[in-house]
C-alpha cells in the first residue's frame, strides 16, 4: 500500500476542510486555532486525511450548547460538554 496516497498537501488538506490554506500555515505556525497533526518531510509539509477526518469527528456536534468558550492566557480555547 503507497501511504503517500494517504497525505494531503496543504493546499490540499484546506480544501478539504474548507478552509484557507493561510489558516492551516498560520496555526501551524502559531499552534492557535486548526491545531491538526501534520508531518514535516524535507521542507514539505503532509496532513494524514485520518488526523483531518479526527479533527472534523471532534469538532461535529449537534447543537452550539455542546461548545463552552473559555478564555485563558488571551487565548480561546474550547471545551466540549
């Protein structure tokens, strides 16, 4: 089995979220907001789809009164009931 099929690039892996590929470089970067494990080959940077569907299944909820927005440190952090 070629795991490469199993990679996204980032372009990629925001496109298939539906977000920005700026969002997924800035909170690489910065370690606030799509926090997501990537893997760093070379200078190239590779999401596994299975830790971009991980991330959708805990951020999937039924209603907005599962999410509790908190504020510590003048960073938001979310916590799910």
């Amino acid at each position: 089995m070629d795991k490469s099929k199993n990679l996204f690039n980032t372009d990629e892996a925001a496109n298939y979220l539906g977000v920005s590929s700026r969002t997924l470089s800035n909170s690489r970067s910065s370690g606030v907001g799509v926090n997501i494990n990537f893997i760093k080959i070379g200078g190239c940077v590779r999401y596994r789809i299975s830790e971009l569907d991980k991330y959708l299944d805990n951020h999937t909820f039924k209603h907005t009164g599962e999410i509790i927005w908190t504020t510590t440190s003048s960073v938001n952090k979310m916590m799910i009931h």
